[in-house]
C-alpha cells in the first residue's frame, strides 16, 4: 500500500479532462470560452481549430499543438483581461492552468500567477469538497 500524503503548496494541479467527460461537459467549450475576443474570430467554435506548429522560443523545437491551447497561452493570457480582480478565484485558477499548457502547477506557482488570494487559501478552494472545473492534484501514472 503506498503511502497517504496530505496535500500541501507544493502539490501539483492540472485539469482533469476525464472530469469533463464524467460529468457532461465539455473541455473544449470551456477552454472557447475563455479565449479574447480576437481569438474567437479566428476559431468561432471550438471545432474550428485545428492542430498547429509551436516553435519553442528558446530551444526552437517545433511540438504540434492544439491551436486553442496555443491561442489561450501565446495571446489571451498575456491580455490583462485575462485574469483581473474581478475574476472568480476558481475561474483565475482553471484559466493559469489552461494558460499554462495544463502542465501542473502547485497552488504556490498559481499565486504566483494569478495574484489572487494566498498559497493555503488556494490550496483550501482546490481541495474543497466540490471539484471545479476539472482541476484535481496531479497524480503520475
């Protein structure tokens, strides 16, 4: 039996997209959902992106993305609007996530980036007892 461990700040998140699945919604609605405005004239539904080249900007390595994973992280998520004040903590939360490539974050590097509330307060909204939005610890297979 492995051991239990008690999440901390340091423990990572990531969205879940079998969440979505399991209870009837859809992940790439809600990632449409939280593109700007320009992006949504590019891709008027979530069906209309397709796969493109990302070139990493320091290594030059080409990866094939998403082409809504790439408009979220390259252009939406530097706008100001993005995240604000104004944002709901677990909106702010699931939009770093998807900024971010949905690599997982702890709630110590989503502080960090969102500027909202503390590491423990986030901790305690992602571990509380509703899941949102699909963001659960990150476990490794």
């Amino acid at each position: 039996m492995s051991p239990v461990i008690r999440p901390d700040i340091k423990t990572l998140f990531h969205i879940d997209p079998t969440w979505f699945e399991k209870n009837g919604r859809d992940l790439r609605e809600e990632m449409h959902a939280a593109l700007c405005d320009e992006c949504r004239a590019l891709y008027p539904t979530p069906d209309d992106a397709r796969v493109v080249d990302r070139v990493h900007p320091l290594t030059a390595q080409v990866t094939r993305v998403d082409a809504l994973w790439e408009c979220l992280a390259d252009h939406c998520a530097r706008r100001p609007e993005f995240i604000t004040p104004a944002t709901p903590l677990t909106t702010a939360i699931f939009r770093a996530l998807l900024a971010n490539g949905n690599t997982p974050l702890s709630s110590e590097q989503l502080h960090k980036r969102i500027r909202k509330s503390n590491p423990a307060g986030i901790l305690r909204v992602l571990l509380g007892t509703e899941i949102e939005n699909g963001v659960m610890p990150f476990e490794e297979s």
